[in-house]
C-alpha cells in the first residue's frame, strides 16, 4: 500500500475543513431560503475538531454527536448529499428525512447521531462502548459533546460508570465557551474542564481546539490509550463557534469585538498558514481544491431538491412495532 505523503495529508485534511465550511454557509443560505426548515446549528470555526479527531479513528469505530454534528458527519464519511437531503427532509436523507439537521445517523459509518438533548449522547457512548467490551472488540466510541452538558448528570454518570466498567469511551468536548447563550463564566465553577476527569479516575487532557494538528495528536494519544483496554480517556478541545448559537440566535450575549477577535484564529486559516510555513503551499492546487468543494455542494443540493418526500401512508413507520405477536 502507498504510503500516503505529508503534503497529500495535509492537503486532504485542508479539503475535509473547507468542504465542512462551504457545507454549512450552503446550508445557512437554503435555510434563509426556507429550504431547510426546523432547527440549525451551523460548525463555523470548529473544523479543525471534528477533523483533528476523526484522523485518528477507524471506520469500525463509533462516534456519538450532538446537535451541531454536520462537521462530525461528513468527516466520518457520510455523503455530502445524503446530508443536504436529511436537512431538506427527503427519505433519500440519512435519516430518512426524519430527523432533520439534528438526528443525522448512518449506521454503515457507524455514526450513531446527531442527539438534540444536550448530554443525551453519553450514556448512549457508555452502551455502545459495553457492547464492543462484552463481544471482545477493538473498537474506540468516541463521544461528542458540548461544554454545556458537562453541567448535565449524564455527563458526570456516563464518566463514573465508563471508569467503573472500563469501558473504551473517548469522552470529547467542544468547548466553545457558551453553553447555548450562557457564558461558562456562570455555569463551572471550575472552567478547566479537562480537571474533571480526576473526580473519576479518567486520564485527561485540553488541547487548542482551534488547531487541527494538535488536536489530531492529542485524539491520537487519547484514541490509543482507549483502544488498548485501559478505559476511558477525557480530552477538552478549547475552541469557537464563529456563528450564532442557531439560526434563530440574535446574539445578544457576546460582542461582536469578541467574535471579531476569535476570527482571528480562524482554524482553516492557521492551518492554511502552517501549511504554508512547512513551504508545501500551491496556490493552485487551492483554488483548484475550493472550485472541486464547489461542485460537491452543488451536486448535493441538486440531490437533495431532486430527493422525493415520504409518503403519508408510512407516517406510522418505524414507530409502531409492525404485525401480531408471534
């Protein structure tokens, strides 16, 4: 097998956070359309997390997400299409059109949600990760989850009973600062996150999350220390939503010097520049890059206005167990 070169690394990783990034405005335009109803939770300025990380998993690995997952999907290896046409609500959507923006799921990649309940993931994490215990699998559940759950019981339960269990769960929180609205300022008293691992025994670590190579080789020390039968592992990825909380967001909790200033530490463009600093840098090959992520997004709202609603008679389905009794 070819070796994969370092310049073609990090060029596929460069592509990955600019197709998440055109993916999301896309979808921040259609949904101003009122294409894309509902909910929306858009990923701008947390690229380099879901990224960093899912370099290091496999695709027997399994990753849990909240309801700003678009980033976690794509990058574990669901279609930009089958997303675009969830979000618009057709049955050719990962979801089926059921779930929407927030309940994105495709069991082929392993990519177990999208969960609109802040925190509602975890104890999902600690199941999934018994289960590859109990059958004797390699495997690493890598949960996704907010600064604002580690305020919830789920988190602190999840964590307790991972530790107790031993159970290969790589706890990962996107720290952005703002559970929601609310500032972190008043909802830990302890705003260093990665410390609360301790109370349960978890190894931890916080990375800059803005930074999508350290985040890769902090994951990367958290997934093998998982995957090698040691338990769960706690990592803090500190970084920003350079968006609103959610489309309906007005922003009223921050300032926009603030917003302005986090911009400054955009990840694809320090990842850009470090790029560049290694002298690997071809503006061409750039463009050409953007011009290719272009067409992709095309291609999957195409998709997706092309993609055929779910017929009333099967509005029952999948809720009610079908048939008699045996």
């Amino acid at each position: 097998m070819k070796t994969e070169s370092r310049k073609d690394k990090l060029q596929r990783m460069l592509r990955m956070m600019i197709l998440i990034r055109r993916l999301e405005e896309k979808s921040a335009e259609l949904y101003s359309a009122t294409k894309i109803r509902g909910f929306l939770h858009l990923y701008n300025g947390e690229e380099g997390v879901a990224v960093g990380v899912m370099e290091t998993l496999t695709p027997e690995d399994a990753v849990v997400a909240t309801y700003r997952e678009h980033g976690q999907a794509l990058a574990k290896g669901i279609g930009a299409g089958a997303i675009m046409a969830e979000m618009f609500g057709k049955q050719e959507g990962c979801s089926r059109g059921r779930g929407g923006s927030m309940h994105l799921f495709d069991a082929a990649t392993r990519f177990y949600g999208g969960n609109a309940i802040v925190g509602g993931g975890l104890p999902l994490s600690v199941g999934l990760a018994l289960a590859d215990k109990m059958q004797g699998k390699s495997r690493v559940t890598c949960c996704f989850f907010g600064d604002g759950a580690v305020a919830e019981g789920e988190f602190h339960e999840s964590m307790n009973l991972a530790s107790l269990w031993k159970l290969p769960v790589l706890f990962l929180c996107e720290n952005n600062l703002y559970a929601m609205g609310t500032s972190i300022r008043y909802t830990q008293a302890v705003q260093e996150l990665a410390a609360k691992g301790a109370g349960y025994g978890v190894p931890s670590a916080a990375v800059d999350g803005m930074d999508i190579l350290a985040v890769e080789e902090a994951a990367r020390i958290a997934a093998e220390h998982v995957r090698g039968g040691n338990g769960p592992y706690f990592l803090e990825c500190r970084t920003y939503r350079l968006r609103p909380h959610s489309m309906f967001d007005t922003e009223q909790y921050r300032t926009r010097d603030e917003v302005e200033e986090w911009k400054k530490r955009d990840p694809i463009d320090l990842f850009i520049q470090r790029i560049k600093d290694e002298g690997i840098w071809d503006e061409a090959e750039y463009v050409a890059m953007e011009s290719d992520v272009a067409e992709e997004i095309k291609a999957a709202v195409a998709f997706a206005e092309a993609g055929t609603m779910e017929p009333v008679e099967d509005l029952t389905r999948f809720v009610y167990a079908e048939g008699g009794r045996p």
